[in-house]
C-alpha cells in the first residue's frame, strides 16, 4: 500500500494542529485512516493496536455500527433545533437516559444533566454553576475556586485557571482568585503502587489550609480529576477524596468531579464517583459519552445545586449555554453508545480485567529507565526516568517507537499514558505489554 496523497501537500499546513508543532508532524506523519474494534488503520495500511482510545474517548471500542446507524436515522429526521426556550425529543430523552446511570449513591444521585459539547465546556459550565449557586443561596461572595497542580482541566479560561499545568496556562490571563492544592503524586513514597496508594491523604488538607488564607466564604468550588490522566496517570491516595468531601461539606464549598476521562466505565464502575464512593456534587464528562464519535459534554448536578438555580423570578437563573447544548445528532449517538455499554456490560467490564492489566503493565518493572508504574482500572502510567539533556524525549521516542511497531499510546512528559477501549482482550493486553516492552528497551 503506498503513502497517502495527503503527505507533502499543502493541506499540511492548512490544519493547525492542537497541541501539536506542525514542522515536527510534517516531517513524520502518523496518519490514522480507519478503525474498526481495537484497531486503527494507519495510511500505509499497517494495523495499529489502539491502547489509548483514541483520546481517552472511544471506550466502546471502534466502526460501532449502532452509533452510525442511529447518527445516520437521526440526521434524516432532525438535523438540528434549538434548545433555547425550544427543546426536541431525543435531548430529554438522552438527559433521563444518563439520569438512570448518573453517578452518586442512593441518597444523592447527580440525575440533572447539563449540555455541553467537550470535556472543557463541560469544566468552564460545572464552575459557572458553582459560582451561580452560591449566589442562589445567599453566598455571592463565594468567587474563588481551587484546583490542583498538575490538574488537567481542558482549555477554557475557567478550567485553564483551576488547571495546574504550567506551560498551558504561561501565556494567558488567569480568573482571578483561583488558588492550587498541591498533586498527589509522591514517587519516594508510593512508587510501582497497584491501585491506591496507602501515602498521601493528609495532602486533602491544603483544602484548610487555603480556607484558613483566604477564609470559607471567599470560597465556592474545588475541582480534581478522582484519577488526573493527561499529567501522567495520578492515582488518588486512600482516604484523600474522602477527606476532601468531608473539608468541602465542613466549609460549604461545592465538590467537582472532573471525570472527563474516568467516566463511562473507564475504572470499572460507570463513573470514578461510583468507584470510590465519594460522592461530589457536581461531575464533568464528555469522551466515552458518545464513544467519542460525535464531540459532546455534559455536566451531572445533584438536586439541591440544580433546584436553588431554578427558584429565581424569571424562571431563569443560570445565563449559560451553548448553540448545540443537546445536539439531536450527538444524542443519537450518546443514546446508541449507552445502548452498547448496557448490552455488552461495558460499564463495569473493567472490574473483571483490571488485576490482569495491573499484573501485565507491572511486567514491565525492571526495564531500563523505568522508574515507576502505576496501574488503576484500565489506565496505566509508565514513567520513565528523564534524559538530563532533554525532558521528556525519551517518552516520545518510546511513543514514536510503539507506532511503528504497531501500537498507539499517548505520552505526556516522560510518562507513556495507556487507556484502551474497555473491550479489549486479553491477549491484546500481552500485546500491548509486548510492543512497549520492546520499544522501552530500544530507546534505552
Ligand atoms: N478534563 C479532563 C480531565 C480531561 O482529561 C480533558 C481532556 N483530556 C478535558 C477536561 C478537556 O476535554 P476536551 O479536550 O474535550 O475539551
């Protein structure tokens, strides 16, 4: 099969690429053409094992032909309506869909969906609902929000300001008032850790120490991922979201989940909520929610945070939402992607493979340059020591490297991210350890 016409071509530079410096793709270009299953087609025809779902999205695994069918019925019946004091079927019925899975427990289920179309919309919405909140109930002059260092919270002004990762936020203004606890991730203390890490929950207590700074009611939200992904695979130490929920609730500060990425079954359970039975009030997704087919978001409230917003005299309470908030051809395939999580039991499929996966990717301690493994559902992080003269080169060759040899990964830093639908087999599992093993050794 030859290269495709694509290479070479203007149209290289045309597509400014996201997070990307097109002259050093251009050089190189990893082209994808197909998928089907666990497998991309790249353009010179070669298979390549996808083990990061896309980005992190596609957790049903590829070429569902449900999802197209119904994108393709929906399309010729309604291709688009309003939402603004309009609505269409099939977004109400998409919003009580995921209201049935909505992540909580049985006293508090976040069953109130908001619209939104990507992980970042999704992040800049739950902190405007915050803010709004807190103005409902009396509490205008909580403003500030926190975050976390090396939080990866999408690219929005409000997610960027609430996100901890440097060169990201450098060159752009931040919301003012936004304030960082610090990461979790403690390598003299918790390295080559399966799942949870015993070390690390007292970290939750920054939370008090910056209500004691800047005092609870300057406060109206703190935001984390349960388990941060696009830093590297940082895994929650036991005990510390708990401890962050109870500081939250102690203070009236709202708790969002960021579960952008651990939504959907991604941990073994339908969201990283239910996992670890902490309980937020607000949860952010997007990825998996289609299958990442059709580019959608939605913020999951609890009751209470949804009802104080719907008193106000007007009717209106919260000035927010976007022209494709509920798109019908994204509902579609949201509906049709739920569809095949419940058919195939996707949703907690990872609970029976994940030991397998942590033994598999913890294989690979020993290697040269390796210097920790962490492993929590089916996500891992493979972390390796830094060249002194060049900062995360070795992870892209490594990157580079698995390509060729037939498997995708993600990298970030000098840490090698592995997120694969959550259909894989078995099998694929060894193959996975099998091509990184290799290319960790070459690039060694
Ligand atoms: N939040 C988290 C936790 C994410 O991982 C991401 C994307 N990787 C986002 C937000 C941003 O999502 P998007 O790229 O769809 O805007």
């Amino acid at each position: 099969m030859t290269d495709h016409p694509l290479r070479n071509t203007p149209a290289m530079d045309a597509f400014w690429m996201p997070f990307t410096a097109n002259r050093q793709f251009k050089a190189a270009p990893r082209l994808l053409v197909s998928a089907e299953g666990m497998h991309y087609t790249a353009d010179d025809g070669r298979r390549i094992l996808d083990g990061s779902a896309g980005l992190w999205c596609v957790n049903a695994g590829h070429g569902r032909r449900g999802i197209a069918a119904a994108v393709e019925r929906q399309l010729a019946t309604l291709d688009f309506a309003p939402t603004f004091q309009m609505g269409h079927p099939i977004a109400f019925e998409f919003a009580e869909r995921l209201a049935e899975i909505a992540p909580g427990g049985p006293d508090k289920r976040l069953d109130r969906v908001f619209f939104t179309n990507s992980g970042s919309e999704s992040v800049d919405t739950a902190l405007k609902i915050a803010l709004a909140y807190q103005r409902a109930i009396g509490q205008g002059t909580r403003t500030r929000l926190i975050g976390r260092e090396r939080g990866y919270h999408g690219v929005g002004f409000g997610g960027l300001s609430v996100g901890g990762i440097v060169s990201n936020r450098r060159v752009f203004p931040q919301l003012n008032g936004t304030d960082h606890l610090r990461h979790t991730h403690d390598p003299a203390r918790n390295a080559f850790v399966k799942g949870q890490p015993e070390h690390g929950a007292e970290l939750a207590e920054d939370l008090e120490r910056l209500v004691a700074l800047h005092g609870a009611e300057t406060i109206a939200a703190c935001i984390v991922e349960p388990v941060a992904g696009s830093t590297g695979v940082l895994v929650p130490p036991k005990g510390y979201l708990e401890r962050l929920r109870e500081i939250c609730t102690k203070h009236g500060i709202l708790l969002i989940f960021d579960e952008v990425i651990s939504g959907f079954g991604r941990l073994g359970a339908p969201f990283a909520t239910d996992f670890f039975g902490v309980v937020p009030d607000l949860v952010t997704s997007a990825k998996g929610l289609t299958n990442g087919t059709v580019p959608m978001g939605a913020v999951f409230a609890s009751r209470a945070v949804h009802d104080a917003l719907m008193q106000g005299p007007d009717g209106i309470e919260l000035f927010h939402g976007y022209t494709y908030s509920g798109h019908p051809i994204a509902c579609a395939a949201g509906i049709a992607t739920l569809d095949i999580y419940r058919e195939e039991g996707l949703l907690t499929r990872v609970a029976d493979i994940a030991d397998d996966w942590a033994a598999a990717m913890h294989d690979l301690r020993g290697r040269k340059g390796v210097i920790d493994i962490r492993t929590i559902g089916l996500v891992a992080g493979i972390e390796l020591a830094p060249r002194p003269d060049a900062p995360g080169k070795r992870a892209y060759d490594v990157f580079v490297d698995c390509f060729e040899r037939g498997l995708l990964t993600r990298v970030t830093g000098d840490i090698i991210a592995l997120s694969p639908p959550l259909i894989i087999e078995r099998g694929q599992i060894g193959e996975i350890v099998d091509i990184l093993g290799a290319a960790i050794d070459r690039v060694a």
